[in-house]
C-alpha cells in the first residue's frame, strides 16, 4: 500500500516534544473554531481505540503528517506529529499510536493535517480533535443460558471491560459506575425485534443484566456510555444467540349453555396439558383465553378477548367469557408467545349463538270498511335473517291490560310476516316475536285500529206496487254506534242501486242520498220495471260499511 515518503529532520521532531510551560505540565486546549488556513473538518478523522489516529482523506494524496497542537493559537507548539502513515480500509491511518509528551495532561488536544495531492501545494486543514483520554471498551460477553423457555424466559448477559490510559500505558477495567449499553436482537412471534438495555460496571469491572427476549436472541453488541473524561471504544463485541425451547400444548373446553344473550357471560370449563418427556401432564398457570376470532400464530396478542384466567395447578380452569355480538364458535386456547408450538395455536371451540337486537320496521295494520285486518313488516336487523322466524299476532280489546292470541306464523326467509283476519270494531294490535337463535324476544309497538258500525235501522219503498217509468219513494234511517248506542248518522251519502229481474248485474241510480240530522233519508226514484232495490253506506275512514237487505218491486 501507499506510505507518506517525506521525512522531517529529527531536530524538528525533538523540537516538537520540548516545551517551556512554567507549570511543567501540559494542560489540554479548548477547542476553537479552525485557524485561517485550514479547511473544513473532515468527520471522517478520528481517534482509534488503539491510540492511532484516522485522516479521511482523498486516495490521490501523496504525502500526508498529522500533527498534534497544545491549543489552536497560530503559534501553538506541535506536541506530537508523524508522517507514517498507510492507506487502509480507505482512510490514511498512522502506523502507530500517536504518544504525547509525559505529563500531558488528559483531554482532548486539536490537530493539523497537512498533505499534498498530484500537481498541487501542501495543504493544511484543521482535522477531528485528538482525544488523549481513557479508552474504556467492552470485552466478551457471556449468557448464563444457551436457551429460554417458558418456565425459564430470562437470561443473564455478563461481560467483562477494557481500560487504557493513553498517558500511562496502563490497561485496567473500566471504572465502577460506568454505564454500559446494549443493543439487541431478538425474533419471536412479532418477527425480529430490536431491543435496549443498560448495565452498571462493578468494583472488579464486570457487569451483568437480565434480559427476557421473548424469542430467540440473534444477536447484539454492546458500548460503554459515553460520559465525561472517557473516550468509548468502537463496539466490537457480539452477544452470544440464545435459542428457545417451545412447549407443545392441549386444551378441551366447553361452555355451559348454547344460546348466550349478548352482553350476559358464559361460563368457560376445560383443561389444559403440556407435553413433557414422562408424557402429558397438566399445565398450572397457563394463560387461558377465550376469544371470539380463531387464534393465529402470526399474532402478538389475542385478538376478540371475551374472558381469560389462569388455569390451576390440575390444569383445569373456569371462567367467564362475555359475549357482544353474534358468533358461531368461543375459541377456548391459551395467550400467544414464542414459547408454544402450533400454526395456529391450539385451540378448541365451543359452539354457541348469541340472539342479536332487531327493530320491526316496517310495521303497518290496517282496518278496512269491511272489518278485514291486515298487519305486516319485517324483522330488520344488521344481521342476515338465515332462516325463518317465528311471530304471533296479538290484540287487547281492554287498553292493553291483557292481550289474546289471534295468529301465530312465521316469516319468510326474508324476514317478511303478514297476517290476514277479521278484525274488531276497536283494538289494540301487536306483532311478538320470541328468543330464538338468531334474534332476541321483542314486541313491537302496540297499535290502536277501529271504525264505528253503522246499520240501516229503516228502509221502506212506496208504492211497493208502482207503475213502470213511474215514482216511487225510497226512505229510511241510517244509525251509528256510539259507546255501545245507537244514534242517527247524519249527513252520510248512501247509494241506491237497482239490479232488473232476470239479471245478475247490480247498477246504481245515485250516489248522491244524503242524511238528515235525525239520520232519515227520502229519494223520489224512477221505477224502471221489475227488480230488485237496495241501498248501502258511502264508507269514508272511520265507518264500517252496512247496507239494507234488497227489496223486490214488482212494477206494473
């Protein structure tokens, strides 16, 4: 490799180490900002733990000195300085160790870099200060454990550490309170982990730390913490694998019931055994979970929890588990570390349903003129109605003190009822739909449905023997039903219509009649020939529909 090849005389050089400090000892020099002639620090420059110093310069330089400065005035004397220097892994580094004066007090110290490249001057810039401290370093480390389990997560990593005092020579261990650092790796059920940790060096220079990897540790080094008066060495240590021994693991559970209202608990029972080298033996302490999602071994974590516990020293355990919304299975394992074998965790399941809420809408009941009952809707839910769904049809005719059954069905897959029936003059209706599998019990809001009964107390035609194309009189009273009485209806249109003999066609003549305040009605008709006579209510919304019994006449 390429060397610096220019010599300085030895004069010079000795000159370099005499100084006439009236202290007799050489006190290190603040740092300032790089004299006139220099030119931007090259963060490459360093100082090596071995003493050396590294220049992060260009390949093409041809000669290059370091020198060390007692203070950055112009004038300061070159404490040390070399041009023995060797281009390796990139960087001009000195053959040796740069030695400072004896007594020389520790610090850090500036530097001058001078080199020249092809075709060029010497140059000088200011380079990365000399650091004339301890070099506290770490050495080997070692673990207690060559692997974890799940009875024995913890590992104890212990090290040793390096002093040497760049003023003495002497090399020691690092002082006691020194802070060591850590950096570690570890790969377990959440992939590869970096993890950190700190340890304090002892009186005899030694330190330790307990670790829980949680996986197996692949690897790390560590660095002594930087701190006031010392000069950390590089990391070149590396912390030792520690594999893990896993547990293979099974577990039966059942539930106490089936069908489990949401927010309401079911109680979770079973147990849980290891795999050990005398066979399967119940496993105390296990970390049992019940969720509602099938347990994975890509998972940090249990996913869905509705309940855990630990099991006992049989293995068995008990516990409840809080389901909140529909599910076809509880999943009854144990909580996911690196520690248990299986993809996906073992596990077993219980089956169980949980009846969610639904409202009934739409819901409509309707009362016709002619008394016929129609009340529909849907059970509508978030959920998808799977099957079909039982509901009844009920009334009260006592302002819903007691209620009666009128019919009972099911829905269709869609969850769409309809019930069909004569209803009452006046009534409360409500549609019931009990617990099932997939819906709680539910009644839906009560509606009130009536009409007012109306009659034809009188109907009368006269002459009753008119001629034909002549008059005749069409007269009679109409009632309603009031609170179980019954009172003229006034002012209602009725309809008369005439049907002539031999036909089976009903036709009207008018639908103009109309009802005095006593509820009588008088109408001069045309009597077009032998027939039939009849007449019927004009129904609006709130009466039940009536009509007269018809009446022969037989004109001449």
């Amino acid at each position: 490799m390429p060397r610096s090849t220019r010599r300085l005389p030895h004069a010079f050089v000795r000159a370099a180490a005499v100084f006439a400090l009236s202290a007799g000892v050489l006190t290190p020099a603040v740092i300032h900002a790089p004299a006139a002639h220099a030119d931007v620090v090259n963060t490459a420059d360093t100082t090596l733990d071995d003493g050396r110093y590294r220049v992060g310069l260009l390949s093409d330089a041809l000669w290059v000195k370091v020198s060390v400065l007692a203070s950055t005035a112009p004038d300061a004397p070159v404490l040390a300085s070399t041009e023995e220097l060797t281009r390796l892994n990139g960087y001009w580094t000195t053959d040796a160790r740069v030695t400072l004066p004896e007594g020389t007090a520790l610090g850090d110290y500036p530097v001058r870099i001078d080199y020249r490249r092809p075709g060029g001057t010497t140059t000088s810039r200011t380079g990365t200060a000399y650091s004339h401290k301890p070099h506290v370093g770490v050495g080997r480390i070692t673990a207690d454990r060559a692997t974890t389990s799940y009875d024995h997560p913890q590992v104890v990593l212990s090290g040793t550490t390096t002093s040497w005092n760049p003023a003495t020579g002497e090399r020691s261990t690092a002082p006691e309170g020194t802070r060591v650092q850590f950096w570690f790796q570890t790969y377990g059920i959440s992939g590869y982990v970096d993890r950190t940790g700190t340890a304090t060096v002892r009186a005899d220079g030694t330190f330790s730390v307990t670790v829980t990897p949680q996986g197996r540790l692949t690897g790390g080094t560590a660095t002594v913490v930087p701190s006031a008066g010392i000069d950390p060495d590089d990391p070149n240590n590396r912390l030792p694998d520690v594999q893990i021994e896993q547990t293979r693991y099974r577990i039966t559970a059942e539930g106490d019931r089936y069908r489990v209202r949401a927010g309401t608990d079911l109680r979770v029972t079973g147990l849980v055994e290891r795999l050990t080298d005398t066979g399967w033996k119940p496993f105390a302490g296990a970390p049992v979970v019940a969720t509602g999602t099938q347990p994975s071994w890509y998972e940090s974590s249990a996913v869905n929890v509705l309940g855990s516990t630990a099991s006992s020293a049989t293995g068995t355990f008990s516990f409840p588990a809080r389901a909140q919304y529909a599910t076809d299975f509880v999943y009854a394992s144990l909580r996911p570390s690196p520690y248990f074998t299986g993809d996906p965790r073992p596990f077993d399941k219980i089956d169980i349903v949980v009846p969610q809420q639904f409202t009934f809408a739409p819901y409509t009941a309707t009362l016709d003129e002619h008394g016929r009952l129609d009340v529909s809707g849907s059970i509508s839910s978030s959920y998808t109605c799977y099957e079909t769904q039982p509901v009844t049809l009920q009334a009260s005719l006592d302002g819903g003190r007691t209620w009666r059954t009128l019919r009972s069905g099911r829905t269709d897959t869609n969850c769409m009822y309809k019930f069909t029936l004569q209803g009452y003059e006046s009534a409360l209706y409500r549609v019931q739909h009990p617990e099932t599998n997939q819906f709680v019990a539910k009644t839906s809001p009560s509606l009130k449905r009536g009409r007012t009964p109306t009659r034809f107390s009188a109907f009368t035609i006269s002459p009753t023997r008119p001629t034909v194309n002549g008059k005749m009189t069409v007269s009679g009273t109409v009632q309603r039903k009031v609170n179980g009485v019954w009172k003229p209806l006034a002012g209602t249109k009725l309809t008369l219509v005439y049907k002539p003999k031999g036909e089976n066609q009903w036709y009207w003549v008018t639908k103009s009649i109309t009802t005095d305040s006593s509820g009588r009605f008088n109408y001069r008709a045309t009597a077009y020939g032998d027939g039939s006579w009849a007449l019927f209510l004009n129904t609006t919304g709130s009466y039940f529909y009536s009509e007269t019994n018809a009446k022969y006449i037989d004109a001449r």
